[in-house]
C-alpha cells in the first residue's frame, strides 16, 4: 500500500472523526448516521489496496477532515480538547494493540463473524452495534490504560449509546492501525503538524468545490 502523505492523512481523518462522533454522542445523544455508517462499514474493510478503500470516499471523511484541520490549529474550545484527546488515546491504545497478536486475532475473528449481522441489518442497527461493543469490551477495554468518555450522564447511561459509543473507539483504532501502516508516527503529530493540517485542508477545500 501507498505511505503518501495523504494516504496517511486519510487514516487520521477517520481516527479524529470517529472520536468526534463519540463527543456528540456523549454529550448530544446522537451524532450524524453516515459518520456511524462510515466507522462500522470501516472495520469490514480488512485488506485495503488504499486506505481511502476502508472509508468509501473521500466526502465520507469531510467531519474527518475538517476535525484535523480544527483541532491542530489550535485548541481554543472544550470539544476540540475533548476529540483531540479520544484521537491521541486511540492512537496510543493501537501500539498496545499492535504488541498482541493473539487479541488482534480474536478481534479479526469476531469482526468476521459480525459480517453476518451487518449484511442482514445494516450498519447502524443496534445488534451490530452490541456486536462490536462487545469485542471492545472483551478485547481492548481490558488493557491498563482506557479511554474514559466523559459526556452527559443522561445520554452516557443509555445502552444504545455506550454500544455505538465502543463500536466507535474500535472504528477510531482501527484507523489508527491504517494510519501506521502507511507510516503514520505520534512524533509527527507534534513536529509535522502544518504538514498534516495543509493536507488536510486541501482534500477539504476539494470537497467543498
């Protein structure tokens, strides 16, 4: 596969989006249903020949994009702490995740056994969302450090949404596995950040046209 910086980018952009959607969630009830559609049909992608294949196209990243090109100029309100902060923990939970290769194999196996249930229902529907909670929580939720999703107790309480919640923490990792596949390091986070933000607003700008 392509290491391009903007393949590269593309893999962020699902990362920050999928944590973005867990902020809605968390704090709205609800987020978008194609930004749910696009982390769920994301994890069914598991032999890319690019990584725009895991994500359908490009406008299926527009909140993506557009998330990167916010929060990495600057970090002025509380949501855009709060997404940076999901996207730097899925990023480092992927590295925990890479180190075990019998979890990423139970993680393989059960996503495709979930194949199942998103051909019959669809992406959005709420047995395929416990499904892949359910390996989240299994799998990824048992290391040390965990992502904690702070929100409106009202709508963290509900199960529908602490369901599409997880299912998003594991769409966002598995963007981050793609983004270091195509050679994406943390570091470039902190020194190579104009880079990223210039790419990101340009597959915006061409979206926007």
């Amino acid at each position: 596969m392509s290491h391009s910086k903007t393949e590269q980018t593309i893999a962020l952009a699902g990362v920050f989006q999928a944590a973005d959607a867990v902020r809605r969630i968390a704090h709205e009830g609800e987020c978008p249903q194609h930004l749910l559609e696009t982390a769920v049909r994301s994890l069914f992608h598991t032999n890319p020949g690019q990584a725009l294949d895991v994500f359908g196209d490009l406008p299926a990243l527009h909140d993506g994009l557009r998330a990167i090109s916010r929060i990495m100029v600057k970090q002025t309100a509380g949501k855009d702490i709060e997404v940076l902060r999901y996207g730097l923990n899925m990023i480092h939970l992927e590295r925990h995740l890479s180190k075990e290769p019998d979890m990423l194999n139970v993680i393989a196996g059960r996503i495709d056994q979930a194949r199942t249930g998103l051909e019959l229902y669809g992406s959005t529907h709420d047995n395929v969302m416990r499904n892949l909670a359910g390996i989240y929580t299994d799998t990824i939720s048992t290391f040390r450090m965990r992502i904690n999703v702070s929100g409106d107790p009202k709508h963290l309480k509900v199960e529908e949404n602490a369901a599409r919640i997880r299912a998003l923490l594991l769409a966002g990792i598995r963007a981050a596995v793609l983004w270091r596949q195509m050679g994406g390091r943390r570091w470039q986070l902190i020194f190579g950040r104009g880079r990223i933000v210039e790419q990101a607003q340009s597959l915006a700008r061409n979206l926007d046209h």
